[in-house]
C-alpha cells in the first residue's frame, strides 16, 4: 500500500469528478431539487405559528395571572382549551403544535411552598417536534416565565416546572421521512454507475490494461475509489441534511449508526455495481441494467413513499431489497432514533455490504482473457 | 531459432537458413546444390530486451497465436506486422503479462515474466490499443497522474516539448483529436522513462498527417536508445519504423528479420513498370519472350526484374517491337509484395 498513490489517485478522482457537470448535477443538485420540491408539497404551509392553546385545570387566580403573563410578552397567542378536552385528541385533531396544561392543584402548590420547601408543581407543555423552530420559541418564552416566577417566589429554587412531551411520538413529517431516503437513493446511485464506469468504460479504454502494468496495485486502486466514493457520500448526505435542517428544520442526529450505514452502502452499491460491470461488459448496456435494477428498488424499498402505503406482496419484496435496510438504517438512526431498529438494519446493510462487495471484488478482473 | 542469410561459396546466391543459435548444419544451396557447413551465432542473451519462446493462446478451439517464438534486441524497433485478427494483440498482451499465455514463456529484459512481472513494471510503458485516458483531465494532469504511479519519474515539461505539446497541455484529454490523443498516449508510455515501449497500433485511424506526426515521435524514441515493440496493419509504418520486423499471419509468425531480409529473402526484386503503353501487343509479346509480365490497368505494365540487366533487355525488347510507351519507372519489391508472396493475398484484404 502506497498512501502517497491512493491520495494522489483521490485527488484526480475528485478533480474529474468536479468538471463533469451531469454527475455534479445529480449527485448535489438533483438531490436538493428533490428536497425542496417534495418538502414543499408536503409540509403543509410551513409557515411558523406561535400560537399556543392552553388548558386551565386550575381556574385560580394564580393560573390566570400566568396566562396574563404570557399573553403579555407580545409573543405567544393564547387560545383557551375547554378543561373538559382530551389533550392527545385535541392535539391531534387539531393539528396543534403547541399545547400547555395547567394542572389542577397549581395555586395550591406554589402556596403550599412557602412553608413546604418539597412542594412542587409540573406544567406540561405539548409539542411538535418537528416544528422545531417554532415550538422551540414558544418554549423558551415559557420557560423563561417560568423562571422569572421562581425567582420571585422563592429566589430560584424550582417550584413551577415544565414537563415536555411530544405531540407526535410515531408520527414524523414526510420530509423526515424522505430526506434519510434521498441519501440512501444517492449513495446508491453514485456508488452503482461509478462503480460500473470504472468496470466498463476504464476497461474499454485501456486503462485498467495500462494500469495493469504500472506499479499502482489493484488494492491501492480499490482503496483509492472507495475513499473517492465515500467522500462522495458525505458531500451527498452533509448537502441533503443541510437543506432539510436549513429549511424543513428537519431535526437530525448524527450518530455512529448513520456514519456506519453510509460507509456499508457506499460499500454495498459499489459491489453491485462491480457485480453488473463484470457480465454485462458494455457501458451504455450496464448502465440500462444499473437502471432496471436502482428504479424499481428506489420504488419498491421505500425511498419515497411509505412501505405501508403499498400493497402487501410489494411489502414483501421490500424485504429483499438492499436499498429497504439502507432506508430504515439511516432513518432510524438520524430520525426516529429508534436505536434497535437502527442496529439491526444497520447490521443487515454491513453484512449486504460485505457480500456484495466481496464478490464484486472476486468476480472483477483485470487480467483480460 | 534464428534465421541467418549466407552467401554460397561457389554460386555467390544467397540462401536464408534458420536452425538453433550456436548450431553446426550442413546445408545445400538452393542453387547450385553446393553443399555446405554453416554456424548459427551464438545468442547473446544479455543484448535481448523481450524474448518470447514458444507462446501459445487458445481461445476454445481458436488458436489465435501459436508457438510464437523471437527476440527483440536492446535499442530495436521492433514491428509486429499483420492484418486485422492475425494475433498481434493478442501476442503483445501476453507479453505485457495482461493476458495469460497458453503455453510458452516471456522474457523481458532478462527476467521471466511469470515470475518477476512486479520487478521490472518500473521499465516499462505500454499503450494499449485504442486506449482512451481519463476524459476529465487535462493533457498536463493525464502525464501527472500516470508519472506519479512511477518511482522514477521522467521531466513532465521535457516530454510535453518533446512531443510538441505545448499548446495543448492545458487541454481536457476528451477534447483532444485522434492524432492527439495518440500522441498523448505516446506520451504517456514515457513518464516513467522505461527502457522498453510497447505500442499496439498507434497510428490505426489516424489520417496520414496525423500518423507521420506520430512516426516521428517513435522514430525519435530509437534516438534515446528505447526498445520500441509496435504493433501495426500498415506496412508504410513497418518499413519507416522498424530495424525488425515479425509478419504474423492467422497466428504465426510466417517472416522475420529486418526490411532488406524479408525483401531479399521473400520480394520480388524489382518491378519494371511500363505507363502509357500504346500497343495491346506488349503484354503478350514480353510473356512470349518469358518475362514476368502482368497488366495492372491503364495501359500499365509491370515486369518483374530479377537481375538488373534485364531492364535493358525489356526496353530493346519493346523498341525492336516499335512499341511506345510514355514513361517507364523502377520500383523496388516491398513489404506489400511479401506478403502477397507469402500469403497470396494483400495485407489490408487479409481478414484472419
Ligand atoms: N478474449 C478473446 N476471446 C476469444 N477470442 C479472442 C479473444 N481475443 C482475441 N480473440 C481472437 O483471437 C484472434 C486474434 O485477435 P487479436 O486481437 O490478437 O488480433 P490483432 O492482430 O490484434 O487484430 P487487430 O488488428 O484487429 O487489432 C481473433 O480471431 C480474435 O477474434
Ligand atoms: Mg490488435
């Protein structure tokens, strides 16, 4: 291994990569493109909305007076909630994003304080997390109320709190849904048609033959496109999370899980593309099978539209897509942070990865016949 | 084996005779049937860049190059000459060790390439046929990218001069016309300075401009002392370029040696053409007097000339028969007629 020749060989990769305008296209743009259109469609009117809906279970003067308070601040938008309401249903039938309840017991509480330093009082906002900007404004506005009558009651010690709760705790918006698809649908393009070039046309060309007979070795070479394909994978996801977070304030965590996912699938698509360039040899044929291959599993994997949406037997073909597992790694680990779900995707996509590339790997020659 | 042309003591003819280096055999001469002891030189390995031995590859019941066996001297520029499908790539790339002989064994620069292929990359360079570098990189990052895979690395600048590059460095290698591109390749089989250049038909598709450019560049190669392997369907190329020449047919090597060798050894001498030549008689009356005479349209005649002597005696012939003719021309047997001779057809109708 020579890391001198792999990163000069990046170097160049990138270098070609950056003036070929249609692979920018698809890679960056078309991505972006396809954020913004569906998160517009899809995200309502996106418009942010401080009004928050209050229930008042207490009825005393004190609650009052805390409803005054934040009605004050200019802020918040107050809508009075009937006491007689089920919270989750209201919420949900009414599409609200912020919600606050004042239970019953609150005056009783802060009186009680004066002499019972271990009494306590909860508020409980409800909120849409996926309406971070908004909500999070409204929070903080009651936060700080909050605090404020601390300070005056008691000098700081936490008699008020505020207990959080999400109003939708499985339901995400669509374009959280779909960003983590658009990745997963990038990695792979890339990967697969890169990986098929390489296979075919560098084959054609001569190259692989000139190469052959240099002193750079076929690991070097590997290592050298794998780094190239990673960092293109990067670019891809850091670009697609920075439109969904910039302007669907989409909330995304950066795990171990979502980095080992990317690496597995820039693995994976670039062994099936291997696997492609090895038996059908001509370029512009194995890119037609690339496609055949990368468009129904796009469809068929839940990059786009919910698996639940489709009918049973496609449900089931899911199953035995690589492209399914990539989609529910990467959204249970960055997304719905639904940590088992995340790992055991995330293995089903490392062990794919190893197959598939693997055997690229063995299948692919350089040596002609 | 080697061939080696001796002359007859007694007839002074000269016969071709092959048979193992530093063998003893009698021979008789074509002749005058003198019989006779000839030596074969001994081999002086150490003076060979590429010894080939006996290489064979069958392609399922093809045998598309069979027991191939020669040497290519240091400094040689050596041409594998042949028509489309006759085994030259085939032959090229088993020796650049892409392709994995049948049977037989490759030497370069004294090392089996079996073996020790990893040792010598270093000295040398190859452009494949109908090779097509990276599209996306400039004619200056194409040299740099394939120089750097090199411990030794030649004078980027140097090789851009040489080759008359200048005006294109900056040029994205998509861009660039056939001519260019293989001159590039040219170009590019020099980065690491080798001492041995393999060329699988550099010039094909080229149009002649184009290709002398390309001569050129190969001819100066034997300038820097570089072995030069080359590939070609165009015997104009073989006859400017090589010092050795290798005719291989349907996969075998039917002639080997330099110009003068296969001219002497396999031409027809000289070939007396008549132009313009009034009379239909001419034709018949040459053959009547027993030359080897053929029409070749236009009212051109051409005569075969073995002794020079006998252009004389055709033009008396033709003046004692009152016969005109417009302008007569000498042309001296080529590689085209070898290989007719050798094949009975002509090198660009030859399909193997
Ligand atoms: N990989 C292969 N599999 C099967 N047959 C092959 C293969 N490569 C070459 N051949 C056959 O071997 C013969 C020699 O081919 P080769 O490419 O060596 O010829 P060539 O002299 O280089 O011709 P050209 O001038 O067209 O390049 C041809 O009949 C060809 O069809
Ligand atoms: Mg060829």
């Amino acid at each position: 291994m020579n890391p001198r020749i792999i990163g000069m060989d990046v170097l160049f990769s990138i270098k070609s990569w950056w003036r070929s305008r249609g692979t920018v296209f698809w890679s960056l743009l078309f991505p972006i493109m396809l954020i913004l259109i569906f998160g517009a469609i899809f995200s309502g009117t996106g418009s942010t909305n401080f009004s928050v809906y209050v229930q008042d279970h207490d009825h005393s003067a004190m609650s009052s007076q805390l409803m005054d308070i934040m009605n004050k601040t200019g802020v918040l938008k107050i809508t009075m909630v009937n006491e007689s309401e089920n919270v989750t249903k209201y919420i949900k039938d009414h599409d609200i994003k912020a919600f606050l309840v004042i239970p019953n017991g609150y005056a009783q509480h802060i009186n009680q304080s004066f002499v019972d330093p271990n009494s306590k009082v909860n508020l409980t906002f409800y909120y849409d997390p996926t309406e971070t900007s908004s909500t999070e404004i409204i929070r903080s506005v009651i936060s700080n109320i909050i605090q404020t009558m601390n300070m005056g009651l008691s000098n700081g010690r936490n008699i008020v709190g505020l207990s959080t709760q999400s109003t939708i705790t499985e339901k995400f918006n669509y374009i959280d849904f779909f960003i983590p698809g658009m990745i997963g649908f990038t990695i792979m393009q890339q990967a697969i048609y890169g990986s098929i070039e390489r296979n075919t046309k560098y084959r054609k060309d001569g190259i692989l033959r000139k190469l052959l007979t240099t002193p750079i070795t076929r690991s070097e070479w590997i290592l050298a496109k794998m780094t190239f394909m990673l960092f293109l994978s990067f670019l891809t996801t850091t670009i697609a999370l920075a439109v969904g977070v910039l302007v669907w304030g989409v909330k995304v965590n950066i795990t171990p899980l979502m980095i080992l996912t990317i690496v597995s699938s820039s693995f994976l698509f670039s062994g099936i593309g291997m696997i492609i360039g090895r038996f059908v040899k001509e370029e512009e044929t194995a890119d037609m099978a690339a496609g055949a291959i990368s468009f129904p599993m796009m469809f068929l994997a839940g990059t786009f539209f919910p698996l639940a949406q489709m009918p049973s037997f496609l449900q089931t073909i899911a199953q035995v897509l690589p492209l399914y597992y990539v989609n529910e790694a990467l959204r249970n680990s960055m997304i719905y942070m639904n940590q088992s779900l995340a790992i055991t995707n995330a293995a089903i996509v490392l062990v794919f990865a190893v197959i598939f590339f693997v055997a690229g790997v063995l299948l692919t020659k350089w040596r002609e016949d | 084996m080697v061939t080696k042309r001796f002359q007859c003591p007694s007839c002074r003819e000269i016969a071709s005779f092959s048979g193992s280096a530093g063998e003893q055999v009698i021979v008789t001469c074509p002749s005058c049937l003198h019989q006779g002891k000839i030596v074969f030189p001994a081999e002086d390995t150490a003076s060979y860049a590429i010894e080939v031995s006996h290489l064979k590859k069958v392609y399922g019941n093809l045998v598309a190059v069979n027991d191939i066996s020669f040497n290519v001297k240091k400094g040689e520029i050596f041409a594998f000459l042949g028509p489309n499908g006759a085994g030259k790539t085939t032959t090229v790339e088993m020796i650049e060790s892409i392709r994995e002989p049948t049977a037989g064994t490759v030497k370069l620069l004294g090392e089996d390439t079996k073996t020790s292929f990893d040792k010598i990359k270093e000295q040398i360079s190859i452009l494949p046929q109908e090779f097509h570098s990276f599209e996306r990189l400039t004619v200056r990052e194409t040299l740099e990218y394939f120089s750097k895979l090199y411990k030794k690395q030649a004078d980027i600048d140097g090789i851009i001069t040489a080759l008359n590059l200048q005006s294109y460095e900056k040029m994205l290698y998509r861009n660039l016309s056939g001519g260019l591109k293989q001159r590039v390749g040219v170009a590019l089989s020099l980065v690491n300075e080798p001492d041995i250049v393999f060329l699988d038909e550099p010039t094909t598709g080229l149009d002649p401009k184009a290709r002398r450019e390309v001569w050129q560049v190969v001819a100066n190669l034997r300038q820097q002392g570089k072995t030069v392997f080359l590939t070609t369907h165009y015997m104009e190329e073989a006859e400017f370029l090589a010092d050795h020449i290798a005719i291989i047919y349907k996969g075998r090597i039917i002639a080997e040696g330099s110009l003068d060798d296969l001219i002497t050894t396999y031409g027809r001498g000289s070939v007396l053409h008549i132009q313009g030549c009034t009379s239909s008689e001419a034709l018949v009356i040459l053959k009547d007097e027993g030359y080897d005479a053929r029409s070749e349209g236009n009212g051109t005649i051409a005569v075969t000339i073995t002794y020079k002597d006998r252009v004389l005696d055709v033009l008396s012939t033709l003046r004692h028969e009152a016969i005109d003719y417009e302008s007569i021309e000498i042309r001296r047997s080529n590689l085209e007629e070898v290989f007719l001779e050798l094949t009975g057809s002509k090198l660009q109708e030859a399909e193997a």
